[in-house]
C-alpha cells in the first residue's frame, strides 16, 4: 500500500475514532415495564432503573396514586398511575409502634395473639388493594391496548407483592425478578431444594447447624409459611387469575415460570445452600465507594479525632423510638469519647449530649466508607447489612421487625456484629455491647474479612444485574435456565412413584421365590408319601 494511500485510510480510522469517542457506544435500547414495590424494596429497584436509564433503555414504572417513594415526575421513567383510594403508610406506621411497645413491655398470649392477628391482616390487605389495583387496570382497555401496542422487550417487577407477576404473564412478556422475598417467605423456598435439616426458615432465628429440636422448630415455622400461603394469600391471587385466565392459576406456578431471579443477597452473606441457574446473585448490587462528606458533617466527623464516629439508623420506616429507649441510648452516647451521627426522627431526647448530631437524613453509604467510622448501630435491613459489609464496619444491631434479627444472627455467626434485642436496651446492655464492639478488634477484623471476600468477584453485582436483564431481552427469555422440577407433581420429583414400582418388582420377585420353594417342598412331600406307599 503506497504511502499516500496510508495516511489517507488512517486518517479516516482518526475520524471515526473521534466520532465515536464524541457520541459515545451506540446502543439498542429496549421498552422495559416495571412493577416496583413501595418502601425500602423501591431503593433497591430504583438502582436498577438508574443504570438501565444510563445504558439507554426506555423505562415505564407502574405506580399507585398514594405511592410513599415513587414520584410520578422522573427523568428516569415515565409513570403509569393506578388510582388507589387508601394508603397503607399510616397503618403500617401504626403496627410498628404498637410493635416496639411490645417488645419492651412484654406480650402476653392474648397480646401476641393480637399483633400476629394485625400482621396478617395489614399483609393481607397490602395483597388485596394491589390486586385491585392491578384490576383496574385490566379493565381498562385502552390501558391494556396501549400496553400491548408498546412492545414492551422485558417485564421487571418485585415478587413480595406479586400482582405485577400476573399482569406480566397476562402481557405475556419476558418476566425478571428484583426478589428477595415472595408473597409468603423468602424466594429460595419456591424456585431451589431447601432442606429443613440445614437451611433455617426465616423467623426462626436459627443458623445452618441444628440440633434435634431446632429442626424441629425450623419445620414448625416452615408450616407456618406454608399455611400462610395456603389459606390466606393464595386464595387472593386465586380469585385474581380466575378473572383473567381460563384455566387459573397458582402464583407459586407463576413465580416460577420467570426467566431469572435477580437475589438481592450472596454467599458472603447467607448461609450456603442449594440453587438453581436462573437464580442470579447481586447482593450488594447497590453498593459504591464513599463520596466526600458535605463540608460542615466532615468538620464533625474530623472532630473526632483518633476515637473516630458512631453512626446510628434504624431506617426509613421507623419515624421514632419509643421515648424510654431513645433517652438510654442517648446518654449512653453522650459518654463516649467517640462522637456519634444519629438519624432520629420524633421527640429529641433530654439526655442527648454534646458529641452527638440528630439528623433527619444521612449520606449512609459515605460514612460507612469514612475512614473515621468506627461502629454502625443498626436495626439490620438487608440494604444496610449489605453496606456494612462492603465498608468493612462492624454492626451492633437492635432488630425491631420482620427479617432484622435473621440478617444480624448471619453476621453474629461470622463474628462481624453482635445483637441486643429491643426488649433489653438499657443503659447497661447498650453500653456494654458497643464497648464490646468498639474495644474488641475482633468485630472489625472479621468485617474487613467478609468485605475482601464480597469485594473479590469478576465484576460488581449491578453490572451482573444489568448483563443479565439484557441476556432476557436480547433473547426474549431465558427458558432454558428453568429447571422442569416445577412441572413435576410431588410424587414424582421425590420418585415415590418409582420406589414404589421397585419395591412392587421385588416384593413379587420374593413371592415368587417363595412360592416356588412351596411348590417344590409340597412336591417333594408327595413323591416321598408316594414310594412310602
């Protein structure tokens, strides 16, 4: 090739590597629909949302008018707003407090009786009016064409409220699973084998070794579980598919007829256990590294010189402890060297010294990345478990609700936090448990350890995440991850069918046997009175 000719073929090389380092990757983005749910489940979809609106996708978000979280107005998606005539904010809000009140004054019988009786109602209702949420829109025809004429490429939805599920298979669209849990318990239980013998039910405050009678205590809340299903969030959806679809159906069935489950949790964190290929781990998929402090909460952070920080949250449903509790932990913190950053909502405590910050908001990811941050006090959510982990900060935990004090039992395990139970905070118990955390480098030692071992991974979980949502569009699904265990009545995934047959062949094979041996002995006996004769 002549020297003109070169420089010409590199010079058009030059400028289409300009142009594209000018106008970036070119990128196919697909329609993607998402069913969220309210709360702390909508922070972790909204990271989903937030990269796949970066990767150029179009996304459409379903939400309901009283929404808590998600706003109607996003540069991030355009919103489909389903008219709903009561929130159900206020009396969760409610069952909260009245909850921690328990806790702290003890419950008897009828009391406990009580708060089960107001936790399955207040869950049953959160299932009903999104199932006639999702009605309305059903019956809506314009609504229904104007989804199916959208071509949506992929259908992404959280399964604990699990109406968006039906409404993807009535679209009939490429299903994805944001899940950590499900209508009744948690995911793993309905799409991989869960042994009982070693894999602890949620509620049961057990770890991956049992004794004789833990196992039977693990199997008494898995019937729990069960029933729950059974008899009263099963029947709702029931009544749901029986409106839309000829045949019914099972949400169960449903659940597991998506192409992948996105798990929010890893193997640093839970127990191990049997899975399943289209189960997809990102735990901590929302996790980065610490961005600098506003200035004025970096001067107080800096003030604290070699003791370092505190840091305490207990999340964005709680709005306040109750006073008693609020007043011993404060005076508790106004002893120690450390100065202390303290998201608290409600009244402001009397004890509260001069080294500790109320705030109503803090940048939690930052200050667990803050290398002053000695001590996460924490009521042991998934997403802030999670970050604890990646920052390597050690957790006393104060688990009020739902699945807190499995989370924290999981990092207690490891040696990486410790437990105080909301009915023995005081001022001794919670004293004694931070100095334990603060003074024993144990804690944090084994923080650091599970935070190497969650760092060290081909890629980050949300880049997991994302390949996978784009496997399922560009593919249309991803049935060949699913397993046909699911199709297969009880009889028959447990071969009982076939042990039955076997022990049937041997059972005859014996008979035989034996019935020959007769035939000969009687025949022998005869030949025998014969030559007597």
């Amino acid at each position: 090739m002549g020297t003109g000719r070169w420089r010409s073929t590199c010079g058009i090389l030059a400028l289409v590597s300009v142009c594209l380092m000018t106008f970036g990757p070119l990128c196919n983005g697909a329609k993607i629909l998402v069913f969220p749910v309210d709360g702390s489940h909508w922070i972790n979809m909204k990271v989903l949302i937030e990269e796949l609106h970066a990767r150029g996708h179009s996304i459409t978000v379903i939400r309901a008018s009283t929404s808590w979280y998600i706003t109607e107005e996003s540069h991030l998606y355009t919103s489909i707003t389903i008219p709903q005539e009561e929130a159900l904010e206020n009396f969760f809000d409610e069952y909260l407090q009245e909850n921690m009140r328990v806790q702290r004054e003890g419950a008897s019988a009828l009391t406990f009786f009580k708060m089960n009786k107001d936790f399955l109602s207040m869950l049953h209702k959160a299932h009903v009016t999104w199932c006639d949420a999702v009605s309305q829109l059903l019956d809506d025809e314009n609504m229904v064409k104007n989804l199916t004429e959208t071509k949506y490429d992929l259908f992404l939805t959280d399964p604990a409220i699990a109406s968006g599920v039906v409404l993807g298979k009535y679209l009939k669209l490429p299903m994805v699973l944001n899940v950590r849990w499900i209508t009744s318990g948690e995911g793993h239980f309905a799409v991989a084998p869960s042994p009982l013998s070693y894999i602890p039910v949620p509620g049961s405050r057990l770890t991956d070794k049992m004794n004789f009678f833990q196992r039977l205590r693990n199997l008494f809340f898995y019937s729990i579980i069960v029933a729950q299903q059974k008899f009263l969030i099963g029947p709702v959806y029931e009544a749901f598919c029986d409106k839309y679809f000829e045949n019914g159906c099972d949400i169960i069935s449903l659940l597991q007829e998506a192409d992948i489950w996105l798990f929010r949790s890893d193997f640093v964190f839970e127990f191990p256990r049997p899975t399943m290929p289209n189960v997809i781990y990102i735990g901590g998929f929302q996790c980065k590294e610490a961005q600098p402090l506003p200035g004025e909460l970096e001067e107080f952070v800096q003030s604290a010189g070699d003791h370092g920080v505190i840091i305490m949250t207990l999340g964005t449903l709680v709005n306040g402890l109750l006073s008693e509790v609020a007043n011993d932990i404060a005076s508790v913190f106004a002893k120690m060297p450390q100065k202390v950053i303290w998201r608290h909502i409600g009244e402001r405590p009397s004890t509260l010294g001069n080294n500790t910050l109320i705030v109503d908001w803090m940048p939690q990811k930052d200050l667990l990345g803050h290398p002053q941050t000695k001590v996460f006090v924490a009521h042991g959510g998934t997403n802030g478990v999670q970050e604890a982990i990646f920052h390597g900060v050690p957790v006393l935990g104060i688990p009020l609700f739902f699945d807190q004090y499995d989370n924290l039992l999981r990092l207690q395990e490891r040696g990486a936090g410790k437990i105080i139970e909301l009915a023995d905070v005081n001022k001794h118990s919670f004293e004694q448990g931070l100095q334990e955390v603060l003074s024993q480098d144990s804690y944090r030692q084994n923080m650091q350890r599970l935070s190497r071992l969650h760092r060290d991974q081909p890629m980050h979980p949300i880049d997991r995440a994302i390949f996978w949502l784009e496997y399922v569009i560009r593919h249309k699904g991803a049935a060949h991850l699913r397993t046909q265990a699911y199709t297969m009545p009880w009889y028959s995934y447990y071969s009982v069918d076939v042990l039955l047959v076997l022990l049937a062949a041997v059972a005859v094979l014996l008979l035989s046997v034996v019935a020959v041996f007769r035939f000969l002995c009687c025949r022998g006996k005869r030949k025998t009175k014969t030559k007597q004769q």
